[in-house]
C-alpha cells in the first residue's frame, strides 16, 4: 500500500505502542484519526484526537462517525487498544477479568464492525490487530490476558478469510516483552532496556502496510533478542 494521504484509525494512542504507531504513520505523510482515553502530547495538522473507550459500543460508532466526517475514509485500522491483569486464577477480581474481554476483545469487535463495510466499500484496506506472544503460549497467572489474546488470533484468522475478496489484509502481531507502561500492573524480572523498544514494533507495522498487494502477511511474532 502506497501510505502517503491514506487514512489510519489508531486505537489507544495516548502511549506506549500506539502512540509510537500514530507517530510513524505521520511521518509517512498518513492522516490519523487516533482514538483513546487521554490525548497524547503532541500535535501535527494530519493528527485528529477522538476520545473513545473502546469497551462502549456507542464510543466506537461515535468515534467512526467524528473520523469519516473529517477524513471520508478508512484505509488502515491498527487494532491495538488492550490492558492486562495477571496473578492466580481463582483470586482474579471479577471487575478485572470483565475488563479485560470488554477491552481486548469486544473492543476489536466494535472498530471491526464499524470499520469494515467501508473498506469492502473501498475495496481496500489493511487491518492490523495486536496481540501478544500470550496468544500464542499462555503465561502463568495470566489466564484471562492469555485468554482474550488467544481470541484475537482467532478472530484474526476468522476475519481474513471473510474479506480476503474485497482487497482488505489482516494482520496479527504477537509481541514480546514491550517497554511501555503496560508493567505497571505487575512486576516483571526484565529490565527496561532489554525490552523491545515500541517505535520497532511502529516501524514493523509500516513495513508491513508497505507489503505488495498480492503479498498477505497474516501472523508475526516479534520477541527480545535479550534473554532474561
């Protein structure tokens, strides 16, 4: 895909890996629509701000809404709204475990939902969900997490098949260890500078909507090179 002036919907862009997104995309002369809780610090002309939780049904239209009336179009959704809780199944605070599948899951359903009648519309698009390698081998004490990542690879692998004949890919990333602040709900043995950086996993996704039209890359793991 040819990035300058498409149209990109970033979930959860206030920090951590979708903000390093929206900050790669701009430099790809992309448009923005970026969604999320609390607005990032920083301003561009092609970066629109639009509050949304990502759990509430009625935000995500809301938010659709607010991006076709200032851009008309979709061309890119980065799926990467998520949060995770971790520690013994059976002491899990309900609250937690709930938020977790409203946010991970139901959320990707919602922009999914919202967002793919227009591309079949386009014909054209690219969908990038981000899951984690806990999709791929369950962690311990992390059932729930692991749980609803697993879900976005198989929502992934459901979803390609459905729009593989209206030009739109599907694309899940499955990344390690990340340094952003999705630790501070736990404690983690790795350090800070071991981590992989989130503007890498940015700069994947580009190289990723960058890919050839007949080319499909459906699933990526990405892990540290540092071992523990």
């Amino acid at each position: 895909m040819e990035l300058k002036n498409k149209v990109a919907v970033v979930t959860g862009v206030s920090r951590g890996i979708g903000k390093a997104c929206v900050e790669a995309l701009l430099t790809q002369g992309v448009r923005v629509s970026g969604w999320g809780l609390r607005k990032p610090e920083f301003t561009h002309p092609n970066f629109h701000f639009i509050h949304c939780n990502v759990k509430d049904p009625t935000a995500v239209e809301s938010a659709f809404t607010e991006t076709i009336e200032k851009f008309s179009a979709v061309h890119i959704l980065i799926n990467n709204a998520g949060l995770g809780y971790f520690g013994k199944i059976e002491e899990m605070p309900l609250e937690q475990w709930h938020e977790m599948f409203a946010v991970n899951v139901h959320g990707v359903y919602y922009c999914l939902r919202n967002v793919i009648p227009i591309m079949r519309k386009q014909k054209s698009g690219h969908i990038i969900n981000i899951s984690s390698i806990a999709g791929n081998t369950p962690v311990l004490e992390g059932s729930g997490y692991s749980a609803t990542k697993a879900a976005v690879k198989a929502i992934t692998h459901s979803i390609y098949r459905e729009v593989r004949g209206d030009n739109i890919k599907v694309t899940a990333i499955y990344p390690g260890s990340t340094n952003t602040d999705f630790f501070n709900n736990f404690p983690n043995t790795m350090r800070a500078e071991d981590m992989i950086d989130a503007k890498d996993i940015a700069n994947t996704i580009i190289y990723l909507l960058q890919t050839p039209d007949n080319f499909l890359p459906l699933d990526l793991e990405v892990r540290t090179q540092k071992a523990k």
